[in-house]
C-alpha cells in the first residue's frame, strides 16, 4: 500500500521538507510553465548536499536522466532519480535567482528569489547558507546550441508533469517555485504558479 | 614600465595571492599537461567569489573567452579575461578534485588534491572554505560531445601557454596544480608538474 502526502510550493516562494531514505518525492509542474529550483542536504551533515558539478562529473553529463544516482560533494548517493513525465532537460548549468540578480537586470526593489526562498525554507531545520549551492532548476530548459549559446526557452511541461526521485539517506530537501519574470525559462508571462509536491511511501507496511 | 614577480604553484599544490584591483595575472602552463583550478574571492567580501554557475548565466556560454567580464554570485565583475596563448576550452562544469573523489575511485590512503590545496592556501587570509566553490579548471578539457557525453581528454596546451586575467576588484586569488592522475584531464601520466603565476602592473608608474 501506498501512503502519501501534498503540498504546495506557493507560486514564488520556497518550501522545505525532511524526507527519509526510502521516500518518494514527486515534484509536480501543476500548470506546466513553473520552474522549480530544488536541493537536498544530508540530515546528518548539512555540508554535504546534492551537488551539480559532481553528478555531472560522475554521470559525464549536464542532463540527468531518470535511473541516474544523484550524488553528494562527498560522493555519496542522495536521491536516485526514478521518474520523469516532463520532456526532461532539466538544467544544472545556472546560478538560483537573487536579489543582486534582479538588481543586475535594473529593478530598485526587494525581488522575490529563489536564493532568499532556499534561505528562509531550511532555517527551520538548523541549515544555513552562505554562498548558494547551485540547484537543480527542475522544469528549466537552457539548452546549448550549436554555436556554444546557451539559450533560455520556455518550459516544454505539459501541466501536471513531474519529476520523481527516492531519497538515498535522510535528507533535507528545499524546493522554490522561482519568482522570476524575467527570463522566459520560468513560462515568460510574469506570472509565478504554485508548483506542489508529493512525499509517497510506496512500500509501506501493508 | 611593467613590473612583475613570478610564483611557483609547486606539483599538486596550492598557492594563494592578494591581487590588487588593475593587476594583471598570467596563469602560465609551464609543461603544457597541468590543469590549475582557479578561484578568485573579494577581498571586502569573501563569499563573494569568481562564480561558475554565474558567469555562465550571464555569458550564455559554458567556456569563458578572452574579452570575457567574469562575475562573482552577487554580479560584480572580478577578473577580465584578458588574453589566452593555449587552445582555451578551460573547463567550468567539473567539481574540484577532494579526499572523497579519491575514495570513491578506491584509493584507500589520503592523497593530495584540490579541495585541500584551496583550504590551506587560503586559510592565511582569513578564508575559511564550507563546500567548495566550483573551480575554474585553467587548461582543463571536458568537451561535451553530440551524444551529451562529457569527455575528459588530455591538456592540448603547450609549454609555455597561459591564460590572462585583470583584476577588476582587489582580490584572493588561489590556484592548484592538481594532484590528479586518475582522469586523462590532467596530462594522464600520473605524474603533477609545477606551474606558474606572474603578478604583473602594466601600467605602473614611470
């Protein structure tokens, strides 16, 4: 039997979850133009997370793809990725949004970001961030063209699309449903959407 | 007039330099085989730093050219890369070599690498390393392939090549003359050489 859990990642902000090894996480694209910047930390040493430039050097590629292990800084198995009904793609090349981002690209005022969101969702749980790990931009599509551009397109998803991956140790996992409106990576329209996500026992005792 | 003083990054060891805003330095791959991972971190700020996943975003590309303006994670230009002699293609996707890299490819006793360079080489100015910042990997090759596959080929460079940046900050920068022998990357003989760094004013005063 199976047992599960949703919740919301409110359009624009962050959430957090503890999730132990064996769970299932699904993270849902509910209306299919939501990127969604994801993370997970080991529970036992916040220092050791999930790590692109690892995975990418382990699995020798810059896209993962469902039955890959995700790994730690210190190598260490954290999530294996097991389903994806998106198109995929997921990009693991750019930075999480900030507040110096938007003031780069000229707004006055405090913006929404992906880094304030990561920031405020895992205090709760003693995790503190200094430099902003790179995310995982789940649902983003930078693909690099021929050229060496790496262009910023509009998610692919189609709505209720989702990525799911189990948990190799216990771990933290931070997800934001990114605020930004600027690059067309996140639908383009200016319109942050609330994203949700599933923690799903599937081999529960029965 | 030019004035300038010369380094030695000693075979699979680190060494760290205050740069000052204006000041020129040549990384120079004195055999041709010897990647040196490169960080560059504010002087004012040190979690302010040189970042991968940001220059990235803003360049649209995954390799730096010279004219490039690299950026630190709060979007402040660092370093201008100012000339390259080698055949470039310097990697950014590829985490720093660690203590774990090592026992995951079944070493058992400690071995030298990057991480631990990083952390010694910047600890008398005061910088303390948590999770290591992505590197930049001077003279380093990991070409993605059509298929998607990184590949990790040998240094093209030859004796003598180098790479050029400006500060545009004052700054720490530190360098290692990576330990490696595993990866092909590195020269792929196992055996680490020493490299150079000149400290260079082009335009000091007359």
């Amino acid at each position: 039997m199976q047992s599960s859990k949703q919740f919301t990642i409110e359009a624009g902000k962050g959430l957090a979850l503890s999730v132990k090894k064996g769970q299932f996480v699904r993270v849902i694209n509910t209306y299919g133009t939501q990127v969604v910047d994801t993370w997970a930390f080991s529970e036992e040493d916040t220092e050791s997370l999930l790590s692109m430039e690892h995975c990418r050097e382990v699995l020798q590629r810059i896209i993962f793809e469902p039955g890959d292990q995700l790994i730690t800084n210190r190598y260490q198995p954290i999530l294996k990725f097991t389903e994806d009904t998106s198109p995929g793609g997921h990009d693991t090349l750019i930075a999480a949004c900030s507040q110096e981002m938007y003031i780069h690209a000229g707004r006055k005022e405090y913006h929404a970001n992906c880094r304030d969101n990561l920031i405020n969702a895992v205090k709760p749980f003693g995790i503190k961030i200094g430099i902003t790990p790179s995310p995982w931009n789940l649902f983003m599509l930078a693909p690099i063209r021929e050229s060496g551009l790496i262009d910023y397109v509009r998610p692919t998803s189609k709505p209720g699309d989702y990525v799911e991956v189990c948990a190799e140790m216990d771990c933290i996992m931070a997800f934001s449903a990114c605020p930004d409106e600027i690059y067309p990576t996140n639908g383009g329209d200016g319109t942050p959407v609330d994203a949700h996500v599933i923690l799903l026992n599937k081999n529960s005792v029965k």
